[in-house]
C-alpha cells in the first residue's frame, strides 16, 4: 500500500533524538509550560521570523485565542473562505462571532480576493486567509484591501509552515498567524499541539494569558480564560523536529514538481501556483471529472488518497441556519467535487510517485 501520510516511516529516520527528547521531558518532570514549551516558542518564532510565539493545545484554539486577543467577540462578522478545515469557521463562532464565507479562487482554491469587499458590512471585524493545502494567499493584496476597511487578520497557517509569498514568511503578514502540530501537518507533533505567531505584544501577551485561565503570574486571574496549552513532550518532540523541517519541505517541493511532470494534462488538473509563491504541498491535490472513480480505482491498486474537503465549508449540515445554496458559491461547489488529494509527505519515494502517476494516466 502506498500510503497517503507515513508517519512512521519520518519516525525511523529520527528515533533516537526523539526518543531521547521524550525520556527527558519525563526525567525532568516538566510536563506543563517550562523550558521545553519555552524553547520551542523561541525557535519558531525565529523560524517564522516574528517577535512572539505562544503555543496553545492544537491548531483550532490557536484560532480561537487569536480572535479573542485581537478583541474579535460577539457581534462581531469574520470573512472565512469557502473552502478549508472546519476549524476555520468553528473557531469563529466559538466567540459568538458570526463566519461569512468568501467563495474562493477557480485556480488557487483560497480565498477570492477581488470578491472580499462585497461581503464587507459594518459588523466585518476581521479576514482570516487560509493559505490551503501550502498555497500562499497573495497577502499583500489582502493587507492593503484589510488595511483600507480597517480589519483585522488573521493568518491560517495551519497547513503552511514556511510557505511565502513575495518573499515573506505566511504568518508574518496579518496581525497574528496560527498553526496546527497536528501529526499530519508539515510539520507534526505526536498529539494535538498548536501556537500563534505575531508582531503584536499586546496580543501575545493576552494570548498567553486566555489560554492559561486568564493568569497573570499565579492565581491572579484578571479575565476568565481557559486550559489551552502546548504539552511540552509535544514541545520537545517539535524542537527534534523542526531543524528538519526546510528539508522535508524541499522534498515535499520535489514530490510535487515530479507528480506535475508525470501526470497526464489531458486527465487531470494539476496544482497551479499562485506567481511570487512559495507552495509548501501539505497537500498535493488534483482535479478529476470523475474523482470518485479514480479514488477507488487507485484504492483498489493499493494507493491510499483522500478528500480535502468533500463539501464546501458553508454547505455543511451544521451551517444549514445561514440558508447557503450551491449557487453562492459556484466555484467552491466546483472544486469541492472534482478534487482528489494524491498521497504526499516527505519521505515518499520517486517509484512511489511514478507508480501513482501512471495509475492514474491509465484510469
Ligand atoms: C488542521 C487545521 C486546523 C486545525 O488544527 P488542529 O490542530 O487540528 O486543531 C485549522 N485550519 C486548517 C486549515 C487546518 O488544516
């Protein structure tokens, strides 16, 4: 089986650092906050290039606590794209604020820039891009469109760990930036972890204070806050990781210039990428007129693919109470339809690739 994400196959290549990480965490019995969760926050920072890195329990509060700090709250619109993880929108109505979708880009699958201000009203308090499956989002485009209604934003950067645009590190643009360390992102944890980048003081600090009980030093609690914090095994496993990473997305890169090369145009739609770009490839996902077919077809022939996502974000049974049609967003319908994400991490091997490829030119 070629299997879709082979996390144990990356494991093999650092067993022993991460190993000895995790028996150290134990011998130190520095399991919540500490030096471990401390360092981790310094490396990424300076990996992603910004002042301040919090780190959180996973990816979806990482959202949620940065729409909070930047003072986003009930009432409140956020422009959300019609395509990505739950997470994005749940996070929104998490603090009573409301999603408004944006249909997205008919190449580029993120948010449509040009159709951002007809959704804007007077409640619109903030965008939050998602650079989906590793693509950046034109972010200069973006800021200056925030910039000129006066909206906060904030970066998905879930799937897109180093992804750049004009040069310029995702998560460096907006007001602050999140991350998931979920195991399957680029760059993963062993559990749930999280974090938020940013320039802001101001919002780290409240960050770090909402996601700690709303303490500031010990028992004085100043707000109501809540339990969302990096786990420093988590912590630890992700300073293993992270020297790493630029590497494994160097061949995440190369995967995909391979697929790209091999796959036949007349069949599929590869991935295109957005000029002045650097695409990460979280995920390496085509477009077929018969999707369904092909993935059982490659099932069947032991190539394990998935969706991402099968249905557009306001077209979910759960949003069904903002009354959305099909028609609203025509290009995320499309899209939502036709995709197929191919198997794609780091470790995957050239005879892998070109097997995949010529199963699906032959389909
Ligand atoms: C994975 C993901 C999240 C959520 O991260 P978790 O760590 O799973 O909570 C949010 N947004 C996007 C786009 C994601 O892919």
């Amino acid at each position: 089986m070629i299997e879709f994400v082979d996390l144990l196959r990356q494991y093999e290549a650092i067993k022993e650092e991460i190993n000895h990480a995790i028996q150290q965490v134990i011998n130190d019995s520095a399991f919540v906050g500490g030096p471990y969760v401390s360092k981790f926050e310094e490396e990424f920072k300076d990996y992603i290039g910004t002042k301040h890195c919090v780190g959180c329990a996973n990816g979806t509060d990482a959202i949620e606590l940065g729409l909070q700090a930047m003072g986003v709250g009930p009432g409140d619109e956020v422009l959300v794209p019609a395509i990505s993880w739950i997470s994005t929108a749940e996070a929104v109505t998490m603090i009573g604020a409301t999603p408004v979708f944006v249909d997205v880009h008919p190449d580029f699958y993120t948010i449509d820039i040009d159709q951002i201000a007809a959704k804007i009203t007077e409640r619109t308090k903030a965008i939050i891009p998602v650079h989906l499956y590793g693509q950046a989002v034109d972010m200069v485009s973006l800021m200056a469109l925030a910039k000129s209604h006066n909206l906060k934003v904030l970066e998905d950067c879930a799937q897109a760990h180093g992804a750049q645009y004009n040069g310029q590190t995702v998560g460096t643009f907006g007001d602050c930036g999140t991350f998931s360390f979920y195991p399957g992102k680029n760059l993963g944890a062993y559990g749930d972890a999280g974090a938020i980048v940013t320039n802001n003081a101001d919002i780290a600090e409240r960050v770090a204070m909402i996601g700690n009980h709303g303490q500031q030093g010990k028992h004085n609690h100043l707000i109501e806050g809540r339990n969302s914090r990096l786990d420093s095994i988590q912590a630890a496993i992700l300073s293993v990781k992270l020297p790493y990473l630029n590497e494994w997305t160097e061949a995440r890169i190369r995967h995909a210039r391979k697929f790209s090369e091999l796959l036949d145009a007349s069949k599929v739609i590869a991935p295109n990428e957005i000029d002045n770009g650097k695409h990460v490839y979280h995920l390496y996902v085509i477009r077929s007129n018969d999707r369904t077919g092909m993935q059982e077809y490659l099932l069947n022939r032991e190539v394990q693919t998935a969706i991402h996502y099968p249905q557009a974000l306001p077209l979910l049974p759960c949003y069904q109470r903002f009354g959305y049609r099909m028609e609203d967003f025509p290009h995320a319908a499309r899209i939502t339809s036709e995709i197929l994400s191919l198997p794609m991490h780091a470790g995957l091997r050239e005879d892998e690739i070109e097997k995949v490829c010529a199963l699906i030119n032959q389909f």
